[in-house]
C-alpha cells in the first residue's frame, strides 16, 4: 500500500484527552493531515494529566498527550481572540473535517460551530463528540468517563455480586475509547459522502449512549422482562456451566471457562504456576487464558508493531487495532510540541508572510508557551 488510504484529508483537530484527540489521531494513523488546535491558555488536559517534571518545556513531554496526539501537526491559537477565531475560519475552507469534544455551545459561542463554519464549507463533516449528545435535558451536563459508567448502565453490571456498581476510572476511561473507535468510522463514512455530493453533514456522538448500545443484549432483556435487573454477577454467566478467575501458586491469575462443573479447578490452578496451568487445560480442550497487566503486554512481541508502537522518540504510544494489507501503525511525526506547526501550517494553507505571523505572535493569538501559570 504505497499511500495511506486518508491521504488527501484534511481535519481541523479540536479533540481534547481521548475522546475527540483519539478520534483524530486515527485518522493521522489512516492518512489524514490533522492539524491539532490548541492554544497557551488551553492545553489539551492530558500536557497537565500526563506532567512528569516541572523543568521547562514540561507541556511538551506528557507520555498521555503523545499517546492520543501521534502523526498530527500542532496549531496553537487563542479561540477567545477574535483574531484567532478569524484565521480558524479561514482554515476551516481548506479542511474537510472538524472533530471536537468540548462543552455543548463552546465553539457556537466563538463563532465556530457547524453553522458557521458549514456556511463558509458548505463540505464540511463536524464530528461533534460530547458525553450525552447534542440534545437533550442533560446535554450541559459534566461529565467524565466514570459518570458515563454510571448513565450508560455499565457500572451496575460491573463488580462482584452483592457489591456496589464499580466504575472503569481514569485509566481506562471505557465510554471514551469506545466512542472514538465509532466515530472515527462514521467520520469516514461521511467523508466519502461528502466528496460525492459536495455536501457535509453535522455528526452528533453521545458517549453515553455509544456505551449503552454495547448493553443492547441486557437492555432487550429489560423490556422482556421488567423484573430483569441490572446487578454485578462477578465472573458467572448465564448458559456458562462454571466461569471464573483462579489464582495460580505463582501468584498470577488466569480465566477459566467450562462446559461442566468442576469443583478441583481452584485447587488445580493453586498448585500449578500460570503458565504450566494454562498450557495443560488448553491441552485438555478447555478454555484458558493468563489474565495478563501492562507488564506482560509489553513483553508480547505479537503486539509490537500493533497495539503497542514507538514513535521516534522511543515513547510508548497505543497502536491500531487493525492492520492494512498487513502493516500497521507508522509513526510519521511525533505528537506535536505546543503550536510548533502553526507558522508552517498558516503559511502553506493561508499564505501568511512574516510581517503576519509576527503580529500574531505579538499580540498573543499564537503562542507556544502555556500562558495558565504553573499548573
């Protein structure tokens, strides 16, 4: 495959920690031009999450930031300036998709929602990613991958019986991963529609509801049966004659399931270490499986190159989950220092001279520097 199927797109990156950022970030892997806008008054969250020292120059090393922002170009420009919202207009021509996952009315506030920039590109896809939708009594809600947990109905399935709903927490954050693998896909989708008719679209992603329709199965149930409830059954599965996690005697775990009862299982894996075990009940036609951490997914050389790639800078950052006529992910660029595209990307699509980039420099439109204080 000499060229990445997205070559030729391009996307105007409002996409903050992984929801929106990790949408874009696999359209870069896939080919796109993504040009990620921030500003020195607004980092994406994940340069502060991801903070690892206070030297100078911290924004620019957040392993968090890299892992989302990968292949990307950096734009740093201040959206509350009206200047910045100009030149965000103008750029808004020469691109071909927005992704965005802020607040409901943030850019509409700013001059920079679908209305107006579908007016000055009538081909325009504005991905708007939010965590209960465009609409709705709840569409101003706060919300964060563990509040998304609760409304989506994931939490009360989650856990052991006869405990409290369990929420996925920062470091997984499941409604927000889930969402950009969907939206990604619609994107292209409308992409394509779009270079045939001329016409863009407005798309409109709940995270909430992105991660209700993963219940769909217990959600039918419900409207079956109204007495079915919504409860933590830890390991167990309905139609599954024993399914569990067993401890081995090297202190490592492995999942366990089985067509008929056996009542030896924990103690079979409790005298054996992990890899012994897992091998001699894969040998007996059961399914088993080590129950691996980060740790051990480092070490597995099947996912180099996959799930798990480096960039130049030898960082960890996450893969596709897919590959394309067998090759996966290339890290062309690392992700972006603060705003250190935004001269190349205003003078090759806008034209600017020095004089212009200078000004707004000046002025403080663009920057490259966090202008927040120390953080």
């Amino acid at each position: 495959m000499s060229e990445r199927p997205l070559a030729g797109i391009r996307v105007l990156d409002f996409g903050l920690l992984t929801a929106g950022a990790n949408t874009s970030a696999m359209l870069a892997d896939l080919g796109a031009d993504v040009i990620k806008i921030e500003s020195g008054a607004y980092l994406d969250p994940f340069r502060v999450v991801g903070k690892i020292d206070s030297d100078e120059g911290w924004w620019n090393r957040s392993p968090q930031f890299r892992f989302t922002n990968r292949n990307k170009r950096g734009l740093a420009l201040n959206l509350k300036d009206p200047e910045g919202q100009r030149v965000i207009r103008e750029l808004a021509v020469h691109c071909d998709v927005v992704v965005e996952n802020f607040r409901r009315g943030v850019l509409d506030r700013a001059g920079l929602g679908y209305k107006e920039l579908s007016a000055i590109n009538p081909r325009l896809v504005f991905a708007a990613i939010s965590s209960q939708g465009d609409t709705g009594p709840e569409r101003m809600n706060v919300s964060f991958g563990s509040t998304l947990d609760a409304t989506s109905g994931i939490a009360s399935l989650t856990g052991y019986e006869g405990e409290e709903p369990r929420i996925s927490g920062m470091d997984v954050n499941y409604p927000d991963q889930i969402v950009s693998l969907f939206a990604t896909g619609v994107v292209i989708a409308a992409v394509t529609e779009a270079r045939h008719t001329g016409k863009g679209a407005f798309l409109d992603f709940s995270q909430r509801e992105v991660a209700s329709f993963t219940l769909g199965e217990e959600i039918l149930a419900a409207s079956a049966d109204p007495a079915h409830l919504f409860v933590p059954r830890g390991n167990s599965e309905a139609g599954v004659a024993q399914q569990d996690a067993y401890r081995c005697a090297d202190g490592k775990w492995l999942a366990v399931s089985l067509d008929t009862p056996d009542p030896s299982m924990e103690a079979f894996c409790a005298s054996k270490d992990r890899d012994t075990a897992v091998a001699m009940l894969l040998d007996k036609g059961i399914a088993a499986a080590p129950c691996l951490d980060g740790n051990d997914l480092l070490r597995d050389t099947r996912l180099q190159g996959v799930t798990l790639v480096r960039d130049e800078s030898g960082g960890l950052v996450k893969g596709l989950p897919y590959r394309l006529d067998g090759k996966g992910l290339a890290i062309e660029r690392p992700a972006p220092n603060l705003g250190q595209h935004t001269d190349e990307v205003l003078r090759e699509l806008l034209g600017y001279d020095d004089a212009r980039l200078k000004e707004l420099n000046d002025s403080g439109v663009t920057s490259t520097t966090p202008t927040i204080g120390e953080v």
